[in-house]
C-alpha cells in the first residue's frame, strides 16, 4: 500500500469519525491529508468506494486468518483457538476501521455492501465447519446447535469495539484469552479441555 494511500485512508477515518459519511467531501479528506482530488482518484474512484475499503480492510484480515489457522492445523480446537485469537485482535488492528463501519455501513452502496457481505458469510461458514467438525470428533459438544452457537461466539466478541480501549487496563492478547477461555470452557468435551489443557496453544493464554 502506498503511504498516500495510506494517509488518505486514515485521514478519512478521522473524518467520519467525527462528522460521519455524508458530513464529509473528497475535498475534506484531500485537504486534511494535504494531497490533491488528483492524489485521491488516482487512488479511489470515489468516497463510496474509500468507504468499501475502509470496511474491507479489516473483513479480509479474518478471513485470511481463519483460512491460515484451518491449513495450519488439523485439529478443530487449535483452529478455533487461532480464529478466536485473531476476531479478537482486529479490534486493536483495526479499531477505527470498524467504529467508522458501525457508524456507517447502511451508507455502502449495493455492489460494496454485496461483496463485504459474501466475505462476512464465508467466514461464517468456517467457522461453522470447525465446530461441526470439532462435534464430529467428539471434541466440541454435540448437544449444541452449530448456527446458534455461531451467532453466539460472533456476538459476543463483536461488541467488543463497544468497551476496548488500546490503552486500557488489559492488552488485547489478555483479552482474547479471556475470551478464548469463556468460549472453550462452554463448548468442549471434557475430554477435549483436558487435552487442550495440555497443548502449547493452551500455554499462549494470559490473563
């Protein structure tokens, strides 16, 4: 990425942070980030596309992440372990990209909002797999319904753009064990708990 690209991206979310989408024009953004509307469009096609990327950013980052956790490793546990510990990290990552996306995201026009959508979905999807696989060996309770206990895991750790804050008492990693802790200890088998317990994914948790 180029570092005008880049200054164009943040100084937009500055922006619709504080004034919101519609508040904001091209010219505002060129202007706070000292460039030109030439610097701009050599970039985005236009504010609904900035937008779109804004929101993509962070989409993408799970995405990939889930897929490297699931060609990592064979065992539906690690690899839930690995998508919790990065669905929780984004919110340091990318904290602004998702309040701005919070804020803003009815503003995505149809073709944008369609293509964040299918990603949104296809992570839904992986993680869905890893527990019914993680079911299928007996490691995941099998008594639990996939897409309610889906939901369930996506909800909680969605709010947390609500209350973290990069400076506050717990750093992200803390976060996410606590999290991955919480998860684990209402999904796996006790067979699996103590198995896990005794993996060096487990190791990685701090509190």
């Amino acid at each position: 990425m180029s570092e005008l690209r880049e200054k164009i991206i943040q100084s937009s979310l500055q922006l619709f942070s504080e004034k919101g989408f519609h508040g904001v024009t091209v010219r505002d953004i060129v202007e706070h980030c000292q460039t030109s509307k030439g610097g701009f469009y050599h970039h985005f096609k236009s504010k609904d596309e900035l937008l779109y990327v804004i929101h993509d950013t962070f989409v993408s980052y799970v995405l990939n992440e889930a897929n490297q956790a699931k060609k990592r490793y064979h065992q539906p546990v690690h690899q839930l372990h690995e998508m919790l510990k990065s669905l929780v990290r984004v919110y340091d990552l990318y904290n602004q990209h998702i309040v701005v996306f919070n804020q803003e995201y009815n503003y995505l026009k149809q073709e944008y909002y369609q293509l964040i959508k299918e990603k949104r979905d296809s992570y839904e999807e992986i993680l869905k797999g890893v527990i019914r696989e993680g079911q299928r060996d007996g490691d995941i309770r099998i008594e639990l319904p996939t897409t309610v206990t889906t939901m369930s895991i996506l909800g909680m750790v969605n709010w947390t753009y609500q209350w973290y804050k990069k400076d506050g008492p717990k750093t992200i990693d803390q976060i996410a064990s606590t999290y991955i802790d919480i998860i684990f200890k209402g999904l796996l088998t006790e067979k699996a708990i103590k198995e896990y317990q005794l993996s060096k994914l487990s190791k990685e948790l701090k509190f």
